[in-house]
C-alpha cells in the first residue's frame, strides 16, 4: 500500500533547497509535486485542498534550525499533516459495555466483509484475550452463511448458526441471547452485502441496528475502490451511526487515495487495515506509523508487535541452544527461518517497515522478490529429512530428483546449497566467542558484488 505515493513524495522532498527558512518560492514547485501525487494517489479533491493549504500555511516563513535542512522541516510538516488527515491516533473498539458487546459489520458485496468478521474475532480472541462469537444475519446467500461458519471453525471461535427462512432481526436477538447466557464477551454480526446504496436495504440495516444498538457500527470497504471508497462510507454513515471502517485489501492497492480520503469526507476513524488474504492479517490503523511509511521511514513499532505474534518464540529458542550447543544450522532449520519470513508478510513487507528501504531502488526490490522464498522453501521441500541434516550428501543424481519435485532447475538447487553453507558458516561464527562482530564481518562476505544481487533478479538465484 501506498508504493506509488510514498515514491512520488520522497523523491519531491528531497529536492527542496534555501537556507535559513522556508518561504513560497522554495516550496511551491514542490506543492505542485505534492498536489499531483495526491491526485494520483486517488485522494478526494477537497482533502488535497485543504491539505496542501494547512502545509502551505504552516510551512511559509518557517524558521530552519542550523541542525536540519529545509528539506528536512518540510518533511516534518508534510507528516504531521498526513497524520492529522488520517485522524492523527489509532482509535481502538469500545468493548466497555456489559457483555456481550455487540458489533455490527456492514458493508457492499465483494468488499470482505465476511473474510473481515473472521479476522477481526480472530484478532478480539488472540490479542485482546475475549471470548467471542459470530453470526450470520445475511439471509440472501446461503453461501455467506456456511462461509461464516467455516471461517470461525478456522480462527476458532464459537458460530451461531442462522437460517434464510428467518428476519435478519430475530437472527442477531437469538445470537444475543445465545451470548448472554454462555458469558460471550463480544459478539460479531455479520449483514447482506449491498450492491449499491439503496433504500430497501439500508431500511433494514438501520431496524437491525436500532434492534440491538450495537457499540460499534464497522463499514467495510474496498482500498483498491480509491476515493469511491470514502463516497461509499459517507452515503452509509448518512443512513447508519457509524463508528468506524475497516479497510480492506489494502495490499492490493499502491495508490492509497482510500486512507487519506476516508476520515475527511466521513468524520469517522479507520480502526483497522487488511493487509493479506490470511485470516491474522488485520492491523489496527495507526495514522502515525502509515505516515511514516508514506514518507519512507518506516514502521518499527508494528514490526516489532508482529515479531511478537507471529515468531514461534518455543521455535526460535530451540534454534538458539541448537546452534549455541554446536549441533549445526541444518536445512530443516533454514526452511523454519523461510517459513517465519513468509509468516510475517515476505521479504518486501519486512523491508517496508524498515527505515529507509522502502525507497529501494527498483533493481533492488525485484532482487528480493518473495517468490525467491516461495521456491526456496519448494526445493528443500523436496528434499527428505535425511538430506535436509545432511546436504553434503546431495550429489548428481538426488539434485536432479530435488529439482524435478520443486519445478526448478538444478543450478537453482546449487545456488540455494551454495547460500545455506554460506549461512551455515555465520552460524558457527555466532556460537563461538564475539560471535556477533564475527557474525556481522561474515555478513559482508555473504554479499555479492552490487549488494542482493546473489539472492535473484536478472542474474542472481532464479534469475528471470
């Protein structure tokens, strides 16, 4: 998310010049730039306006400290406002009431609203520790029904079962009831998705909704439906008390027009982002962190929180006194450390979070393309567990099988060995004595000349 605006900006910024303070001649062709990538980015016309008018009149006849660049204050400026765009602080659900507290999902077909309920009860059990259910209240597609139940068997939470022949009322009252009497700490209704904003159906949200006054009204929307997304929102929240959106496939959109759009035009706060297909991948929205990753400097405090959940911390720990005892990094162990990159959104998703990288060079990003790791992990795969211990026995024979069983080529599976031993050797550095400035010059001898080229791109591993 955000790619094509994050590069348009960095580049822009860097090239504002004058010394002691910032006045409209040094920065108005740089507004222009700015304007142009919000516009597009997607971003609705009135919220560029007022953006580009509130860093204009923050920024003209701002004094530059001799420690920074104007560069670096414009920068500074542009962030804040970016922030204050997107509602400046993550807004967290209110789950005070007593239980259980009501959520109601609404939203248009095709938008994951359903995919959005598992992820977020998902999200309610793992980290916030509540006992939750789900229910259906959808009686026109049979499909979102059963959907639904499968989705809370695969997170793991309690599904009230619904039928097309009952009132989307009667279905939540029963679900409520079910709540009360099972201590459910919160409850997740899930409704019809709309086609389109019509009256017949926003009739019947709005009886649902005064029924069982839910704390909390979530929009569901469609990142990648840009500024529509923010239209879309206002017209529900017209007809329905909105208290927020959860935005959707915002990996899918590079533009971000959605995000910057939605808290203008609806007054109302994004709590949460989907980021991937996978049911643990919703992010509470935090205005902060996304602006400092439009801007190119990363997003350490959410790296650091999906370290916490998603590393195997048992895995990790058993890994270490491995080493450290001297039994050896094997192939088995490579293949973990794949697993828990891909398990944290790829290569390019930790990167992005990371100060700096996300301006990489294009040559750079296609170097460490995910799908390297995808067919890594395919050709130990194919190995079995005796050659995954022991990869000094793969010889002719045993590669050709290997890369026959993972769809590669057998200069692929040389170049992965190749990569392991090199890996191999910094483990061993890291279990002896100073092991980590050992571990940190055996690093630079990993890299290839012009730094990732080893790993892939046009003549690396896997070359295209």
């Amino acid at each position: 998310m955000f790619e094509n605006l994050s590069d348009r900006l960095t580049k822009t910024l860097k090239n504002i010049s004058g010394r002691g303070r910032l006045t409209e001649d040094n920065i108005k062709d740089t507004l222009r730039e700015v304007r142009m990538a919000l516009l597009e980015a997607d971003v609705a016309l009135p919220v560029i306006r007022e953006f580009i008018a509130k860093v204009k009149e923050r920024a003209v006849g701002q004094e530059v400290s001799k420690s920074l660049t104007p560069g670096q204050v414009f920068v500074k400026i542009v962030r804040t406002e970016l922030e204050a765009a997107m509602g400046e602080v993550n807004e967290a659900l209110d789950l005070k009431a007593t239980p259980p507290a009501v959520v109601l999902m609404a939203g248009l077909q095709g938008a994951g609203k359903t995919t959005s309920v598992a992820k977020l009860s998902k999200f309610l059990k793992d980290r916030e520790k509540k006992k939750v259910l789900v229910v259906s209240a959808d009686v026109y597609r049979p499909a979102a029904i059963k959907q639904l139940e499968t989705l809370a068997s695969e997170v793991g939470v309690d599904f009230f079962p619904s039928d097309i022949k009952q009132k989307p009322v009667d279905i939540a009252n029963a679900a409520i009831e079910h709540a009360k009497k099972n201590f459910f700490d919160v409850l997740i209704v899930d409704t019809a998705g709309r086609l389109h904003v019509d009256e017949d159906m926003m009739g019947e949200i709005q009886a649902l909704h005064a029924a069982i006054t839910p704390v909390e009204t979530l929009f569901t929307v469609d990142a990648m439906t840009g500024q529509d997304a923010a239209n879309t929102a206002k017209a529900f929240n017209d007809a329905l008390p909105l208290t927020g959106v959860v935005l959707t496939k915002t990996d899918g959109d590079a533009r971000g027009g959605a995000a910057l759009s939605i808290r203008h035009i609806t007054g109302k706060p994004i709590k949460f982002i989907g980021v991937g297909e996978k049911t643990d991948a919703l992010e509470p929205f935090h205005p902060d962190r996304i602006a400092s990753r439009i801007l190119g400097m990363g997003d350490v405090l959410s790296l650091i929180e999906e370290v916490e959940q998603k590393v195997d911390k048992k895995k990790a720990e058993k890994m270490a006194k491995k080493i450290k005892s001297g039994k050896g990094f094997d192939l088995e162990d490579f293949r973990e450390q794949l697993v828990q990159m891909k398990n944290m959104g790829g290569m390019m998703g930790l990167m992005d979070k990371l100060p700096g990288m996300g301006n990489m060079s294009e040559q750079i990003k296609g170097q460490m393309d995910d799908k390297l790791t995808v067919r890594m992990e395919a050709i130990i795969n194919s190995m079995t567990p005796a050659e995954r211990a022991r990869p000094e026995v793969i010889k002719g024979s045993r590669k050709r099988r290997i890369a026959a069983g993972s769809g590669t080529q057998i200069q692929d599976v040389n170049k992965l060995l190749k990569q392991f031993t090199q890996m191999q050797k910094m483990m061993k550095k890291m279990s002896g004595k100073g092991g980590m400035q050992k571990m940190m010059r055996g690093m630079k001898g990993m890299m290839p000349p012009g730094g990732m080229g080893g790993m892939g791109g046009g003549g690396g591993m896997f070359g295209r």
